[in-house]
C-alpha cells in the first residue's frame, strides 16, 4: 500500500479531497500557543488544555510519520446568506445544514483506517480524527497540499474552494508526502472587511470573542450585549467571510444525501423558528451538527435575531438594490408576509 492507493480509496469512500503530510515541526504550529495567550480562544477551554497535544501531532501518537488529511466538499445549492435581502430568515450556516459531519465523516475515515489496516504488511499505530481531536487540522490540510489557509483563517482549495470538512489520520506508516499547498490570497481583504464584528484582526488571525460563530455555537450563557447588534439574524454559526471569497464564488455542490438541508432549517424564518415547540426542536436537532447547542442556546441565538429583526423593522421579509429575496418561508401560517 502507497500514498496513491490510500488516495485512491479515499476518493472510492466519498472524499472529494486527501492528501499527506509529514508528522513534522511545521512552523505555523507554534501560531496556537500565541493565540491562546492573546486570549482570542474566549471560553473555548479545551483548547488550552489540549494545545500541548494540538502543538505536535506526535505527542498523541508518538510513533508518528504522517498524517492523511481528507477534504469533503458539503456546499449545497442554495443562495449565500449575502446574496439574500431577507433579514427575517434565520441564518444557519452551511456546515450545519445537514447531518451530522462528526458522524458521517466518522464513519468513512474508520473505513478509511480499517481498509489500510487490511493491506498493510506490518501492523502500524494510527488515530483517526473529525474536528473534535487534539489536531490543528488546518496547518496539516495546507502542508498535505489540501489547500491553503486563507486570510479568513479557512482552508481553500484553489479547484473546490472553502466549503470543505477536514479530517485526518496520524499515522506511522512512511508514505509519500505531498507538496503543501501555495497562498493564492494574494492582495485580496475582502473577509476582513466584510467580516460584521470585525473578528480577523489580522490576516489569518481570528478573534473568537468576536466571531458570531464563536458566539452562537461555543459560548454558554448569555450573549454579551455589545456583540448582540453584530450578531443581526444569525441564530448558528456564521459563513459571510466564506460567502464573500472569490475562491467560492462558483463553488461546485455535493450531492450527497448527507449534507442537503434538512427542512426544519432550510431557509427557516425566524418566526417560525422561535414558534417551534422543544419536542420538534429536539427532533430537528437528532444527528445534526446544531444539537451543540442544545434547545436551549437555540432558543437564545433565536431571540437576539428576532430582536435584531424587530430594531431593524424586517422580522418580515425585505428586498433591496443588488439583493435578490430568497425563497419564502414555506409555513404559510407563520409567515410573516402573509400576516400582513
Ligand atoms: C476552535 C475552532 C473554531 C473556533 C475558532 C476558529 C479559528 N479560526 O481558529 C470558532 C468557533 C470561531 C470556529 C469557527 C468556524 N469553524 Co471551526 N474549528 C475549530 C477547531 C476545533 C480548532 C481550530 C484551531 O486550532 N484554532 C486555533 C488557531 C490558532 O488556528 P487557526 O485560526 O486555524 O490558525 C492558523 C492560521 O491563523 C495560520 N496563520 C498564522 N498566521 C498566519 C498569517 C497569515 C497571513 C495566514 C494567511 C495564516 C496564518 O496558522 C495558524 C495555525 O493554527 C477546528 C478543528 C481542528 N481540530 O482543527 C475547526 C475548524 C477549523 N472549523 C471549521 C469550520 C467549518 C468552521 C466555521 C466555517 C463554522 C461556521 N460556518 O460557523 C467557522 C469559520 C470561522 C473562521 N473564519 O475560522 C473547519 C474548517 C474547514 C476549513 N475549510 O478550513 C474545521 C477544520 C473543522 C473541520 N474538521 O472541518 N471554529
Ligand atoms: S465566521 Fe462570520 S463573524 Fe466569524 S470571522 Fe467569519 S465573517 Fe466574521
Ligand atoms: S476573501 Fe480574499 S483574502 Fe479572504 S480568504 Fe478569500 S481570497 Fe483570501
């Protein structure tokens, strides 16, 4: 077994993307430690208590040669957020449309694993690993020639662009690595400055406490009031840095049943979304990536955009110049173009 046969089985299993790394002291990996100090981690505990592992991939397996990253393209046919005047609808982001990536991905990866295991001569120690592992997921995409990791701090591919999973296995088979993938930003800002709350302040530095992903998915409790105004109809996670790159400007859409939008968010107004009862929350949130949230932080992300909604005098839907208003809200009971 070689590099081009993991590859090739990756691609067979549902991968759009994989490539290799060496399990190595990549220079960007010493970037975590720095962050955290500046504080931009917010609450996100885990991360300090997992930056030793986080800062070397051979602390966690330390038999480690390379490490596989695999890429899933989960882009779906459906407007960006800032292609949609209506700032009644709830903002979901993209990721989360469908089910859950933990699981999906989870899965194919350990298929992934266990096939390798299968052809290789000599047994080898290996982890596999979606999001939630002690990885910096991003430096090893861009050094396995995944993608780069743009200004926005998100891996690009220069052929699929953003909207991609990463996954990877460290593992301590010697395979062949690739050539890391080359920043293609080039004199490009349009992230930073079309970011709602300002959360890169700097290019490929992300401030957490700023960003509406950081706050609508990770922080518990109440939502700080100054961030409120900038957090407008998001009600889980955000996607305008991503909306707004060239690189995904024509993005190509998976037909993968796993990430087409299940039809409790699928362009959901706000309304009907607070007027959900918690047992049809609870079965909307079944194997989805929102149940993170809970119910509860949901219901909270809901109230501050249909407070937003309410300040701004569009809970119901509205269209301005160079905005195309997106489909309506299928709940014709709801809806609030029809209560008027
Ligand atoms: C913590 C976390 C978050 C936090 C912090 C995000 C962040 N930028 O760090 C929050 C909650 C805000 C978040 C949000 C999102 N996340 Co997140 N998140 C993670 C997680 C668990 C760890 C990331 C991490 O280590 N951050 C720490 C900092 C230091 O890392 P970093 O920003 O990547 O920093 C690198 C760059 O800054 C670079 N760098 C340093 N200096 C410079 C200078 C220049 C000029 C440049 C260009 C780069 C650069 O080197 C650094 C090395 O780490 C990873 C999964 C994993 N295990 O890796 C997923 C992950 C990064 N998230 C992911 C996704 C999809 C998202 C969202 C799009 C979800 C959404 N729609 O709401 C947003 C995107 C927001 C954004 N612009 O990053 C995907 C990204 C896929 C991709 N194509 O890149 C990942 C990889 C999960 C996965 N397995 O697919 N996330
Ligand atoms: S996800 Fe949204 S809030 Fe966070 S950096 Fe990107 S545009 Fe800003
Ligand atoms: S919007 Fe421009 S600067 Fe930002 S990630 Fe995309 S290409 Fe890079």
């Amino acid at each position: 077994m070689n590099a081009a046969d993991v590859k090739a089985k990756a691609v067979q299993l549902g991968f759009d993307l994989c490539g290799i790394a060496a399990a190595a002291d990549h220079p960007e990996l010493i970037v975590l430690r720095e962050w955290l100090d500046h504080g931009y981690a917010g609450e996100m505990a885990y991360l300090h208590r997992t930056a030793d592992r986080r800062a070397d991939v051979r602390r966690v397996v330390p038999s480690a040669q390379t490490v596989i990253v695999t890429g899933t393209l989960y882009n779906t046919d459906r407007p960006y957020s800032t292609e949609c005047a209506d700032r009644g609808r709830a903002q979901i982001a993209r990721y989360a449309w469908g089910d859950d990536y933990h699981d999906v991905i989870g899965g194919r990866l350990e298929s992934l694993l266990s096939w390798m295991r299968e052809q290789s001569r000599e047994p080898f120690d290996a982890r596999a690993y979606v999001d939630t592992g002690p990885v910096q997921e991003r430096v090893y995409a861009q050094h396995a020639g995944v993608g780069w990791i743009g200004k926005n701090t998100c891996v690009i591919n220069p052929e699929i662009g953003s909207w991609i999973f990463l996954a990877a296995i460290i593992c301590s088979l010697p395979l062949e690595v690739d050539a890391p993938s080359l920043d293609q930003c080039g004199t490009c800002t349009l992230c930073i400055e079309a970011c709602p709350t300002q959360a890169i302040v700097a290019p490929g530095v992300l401030d957490s406490t700023r960003c509406i992903s950081y706050l609508t998915i990770e922080l518990r409790g109440d939502l700080p009031a100054a961030q409120r105004d900038g957090i407008g109809s998001h009600v889980y996670g955000c996607d305008i840095c991503q909306e707004v790159c060239p690189w995904n400007a024509s993005a190509p859409r998976s037909a993968d049943p796993a990430w087409q939008p299940r039809p409790a968010w699928d362009r959901v107004n706000l309304l009907t979304l607070a007027r959900r009862t918690d047992d049809e929350l609870v079965v909307a949130l079944r194997g989805s990536p929102m149940r993170r949230t809970k119910v509860q932080g949901l219901r909270r992300n809901v109230a501050v955009a249909l407070e937003n909604a309410a300040i701004k005098g569009c809970a119901a839907p509205t269209s301005s110049a160079g905005l195309q208003p997106c489909d309506a809200d299928t709940d014709a009971e709801t809806s609030t173009k029809k209560r008027r």
